[in-house]
C-alpha cells in the first residue's frame, strides 16, 4: 500500500498540525514504506521502515493519524503481527526517538 496516495483525515490536517512540523523536522518529511501491519480497535495500524506509525480506516482509504512510534509501540506492533521486530526498526525508533526529545526541547 501506498500511503501517501490516502486522503488524509480533517484532524491529522488540523488538529495535529506541531505533530507534523515535528515529523518533517525528525523524518525529513519521509513517511518511508510499511514493513509492519496489524488491526487495532477495528482499524489498520502500519508502521513503516522510517519508524513512522499510521492508523488508517478499515476501507484503507483515509489516514486518520500519524506518529513517531515509540519503541515500545514498535514492539507491541510486531509482536500483535506474530513476528520479532528487526534490529534495524530498533535502531532506528531509538534514532527517532532521540530526535523528537531534542525537537520537544527547542520548542
């Protein structure tokens, strides 16, 4: 799936609007592509190689939020897909994670 084809919902354009600035500073405004997918509470959550986290409609038609995943909800991720999360997302949600302290700190 693509995730920059969805529409995208009125409260992640609006009302999460320090989230994104904070995601373009943190991720270069790059969503990357999934590598992890799971349904929660009857809707799709992907995470993607970028440590980026989407919750996406049942249909898969509308992005309606989008994070910077913890390592903890990286792991919760793989481990509700039945599988171990890699090295490499580990590496680079801590990476991640490292950016957006910084980023909440300048602020």
């Amino acid at each position: 799936m693509e995730l920059s084809k969805l529409l995208v919902s009125r409260h992640y354009q609006y009302d999460r609007i320090e989230r994104q600035e904070m995601i373009k500073k943190v991720l270069n405004n790059n969503w990357g592509s999934p590598v992890c997918k799971i349904m929660h509470e009857n809707k799709w959550k992907y995470l993607t190689d970028t440590g980026m986290c989407f919750v996406v409609n049942k249909e898969e038609t509308l992005i309606i939020t989008a994070y910077i995943a913890t390592l903890e909800q990286a792991r919760h991720m793989f481990y509700f897909a039945g599988r171990s999360i890699p090295e490499f997302m580990i590496t680079k949600v801590k990476k991640n994670n490292q950016k957006v302290k910084k980023f909440l700190k300048s602020a």
